[in-house]
C-alpha cells in the first residue's frame, strides 16, 4: 500500500540556511508530499483554505511562524488539522507544541503519528493568530526592520531598529478587558502560548486550550520597558513587585491607542490601527499535529540558573 501524501505549502524563495535545508528535505522526500510553491502569504492563505474546502485532512506548513500563520487564516474554522514542518529563524509556534524545530526528519515523525489536538485560535481585528500578538513597541520594530538589514545583520537587525523606536514618542494606550478591567500603558502582548521570541516564557500562566489571552500592558516606554521585559524573560515573572507591567487574562480586550500604530501577529506586520479587538469567537479553534508531551527548555532553565547565580552574594568573612 502506498503512503499518502500530504498537500504541502511552502516558500521557494526562502534564504536563509533553515529555508534551504527544508527544501533539500522536501526534494529528498517529494514522494511523500504534494508540493505547493507560493510566492505570498495571500497565495498560501487560499491554497489552504482551498484544501480545507476540498476536506483534506491534514495540510502541511514548511516554513517559519509567518508562513504557518498564512496557512492557519486559511485552514481557520475548517476540519484539517495543521501539520508543521519548521523552517524559519525562531519556530515559536513549534517549540511551544513540542514539535522538534531544529529536526525535520523527527518533525515529520511528529505529523505521521497523527496526534491531533485543538488549541484556541485568537484574531486581532479579525486577522487569526495562534500564538501571539503586539500593539505598539514590538510592531514598531518589526516594521523598521528592513529585510536588507536583517539579511545583512541577522538578529542585529532588530536591536538597532528597537534602539531607533525607544528614543521615539510612545503612543497611549487604553486596555479594556471584555470582563471590565482596565490598564493604560504604551505598548500591549497578547500571548495565546507561553513563549515569545524563541524560547523565552513571558506568558507563564498561559495555557492555548483556555480561551483566554494573556495580556501584558507595560506602562512606561524607553529603555525601562526593556529592563522589565529582561527582568521578566530571565524570572518569568513579569508582574514581580516592583514591575512597570501588568499581567492580565481576558476572554476578549479592546486596545485603543491615541493614534494608528503598527500590529504585529505571529511575528509578521498585520497593519496599522488605532484600535485593535481581540477575541476567539470566530473562529475559535486550532486542530494542530502535535506530539503527546513537549520537549522541555535546556534553554530556559540556564537562563534562570544564571539569573539565581546573579541574586547570590558571598558571606563576609570576619577578619
């Protein structure tokens, strides 16, 4: 009996190492996948929905979060479950299911066990994301962010476009929680996982299968919201006391801000808004291949074995 093949979408124009070692990977199994070039998350969002119409079961993303997030708008409130190859720089999504993100080989074991399961799929102004969101700061240094200079830089890039925004004006912020609470702030993350930016745990209490975001609204721009935010990847405790952010949990929120500002989802710059409404009504789940336990963090852990050492200090000897 011959082995199925999955419809597979992908970007045949990726640069980076990850992006051609996932095509060598996909040429060296082609047998197993029916191969989906496209050239625009627009282009990867419709071959998927069209999938998802046809009734396919499973629709296979390689690429980055970016990539996997086009797909997801496409395969949005539909029966086909997702499966993921990663290919990109960081693999968030990935990591925070459990799915090997540096092993392509273990990562498609992961999809041909076929364990589904559903996660919630939050939208913000009705564009989808399933692992989280930004209003203001983090947007606004993905949209200075040239791809020149990343090509150029690397991850580089994106700390010389975070220095340029800190010294800019921050916008006001008004965060409504659809259960009444409230915070002012200048830049807002709405996580639906636990990891942002790789395998940093900002959002520690959350959980994808809860219908609830976690939301941080830090209140204090320049380079304060950046010692927080260190503070709160190294402890994974950002509302410590002390802190300049607040860690909320909502069903749904309104961000409205005191001009348009840039929006990130998944990584990628959804637009510019002065208002922003979060929420899972529609269309609410996820169904992922995901494998049964995720793979801990090594990472993590010597990132706050290291913050512990820091906190130390030595006995003072009596002379």
């Amino acid at each position: 009996m011959r082995a199925r093949r999955y419809p597979l979408i992908f970007n045949p124009k990726a640069r980076s190492q990850k992006g051609q070692r996932a095509l060598r990977f996909l040429m060296d199994h082609a047998t197993r996948f029916a191969l989906h070039a496209t050239s625009s998350a627009e282009e990867a969002r419709e071959l998927a929905s069209l999938f998802a119409r046809n009734g396919e079961p499973v629709v296979i993303a390689a690429g980055g979060d970016g990539t996997l997030n086009a797909v997801v708008q496409g395969l949005a409130g539909s029966e086909t479950a997702l499966g993921v190859l990663p290919a990109g720089t960081m693999n968030v999504f990935a990591r925070e299911l459990g799915i090997p993100f540096d092993n392509l080989p273990r990562a498609f074991e992961v999809i041909e066990a076929g364990l589904v399961k559903e996660i919630d799929l939050f939208e913000a102004n009705g564009i989808p994301f399933m692992q989280m969101a930004g209003v203001g700061f983090d947007a606004m240094v993905i949209e200075e962010t040239t791809w020149e200079s990343k090509k150029m830089l690397g991850p580089l890039a994106y700390l010389l476009s975070a220095v340029k925004v800190l010294g800019e004006s921050p916008p006001r912020m008004q965060v409504v929680c659809g259960d009444g609470q409230h915070e002012e702030g200048v830049a807002v993350l709405a996580g639906n996982g636990s990891l942002y930016g790789g395998q940093f745990k900002l959002f520690h209490k959350a959980d994808n299968r809860d219908s609830m975001l976690d939301v941080l609204v830090f209140k204090e721009a320049g380079y304060k919201l950046v010692l927080d935010s260190l503070r709160g990847i190294a402890t994974g405790n950002l509302e410590a006391a002390g802190s300049t952010v607040s860690y909320l949990q909502a069903h749904s929120l309104t961000v409205t801000a005191d001009r348009e500002v840039p929006v990130q989802v998944d990584g990628e710059l959804a637009g510019r808004w002065q208002e922003v409404k979060f929420g899972n009504e529609d269309p609410g789940r996820l169904r992922v291949i995901a494998p049964e336990e995720p793979i801990g963090s090594r990472f993590v852990e010597a990132v706050k074995a290291m913050v512990s050492w820091t906190k130390w200090k030595p006995v003072e000897q009596k002379v």
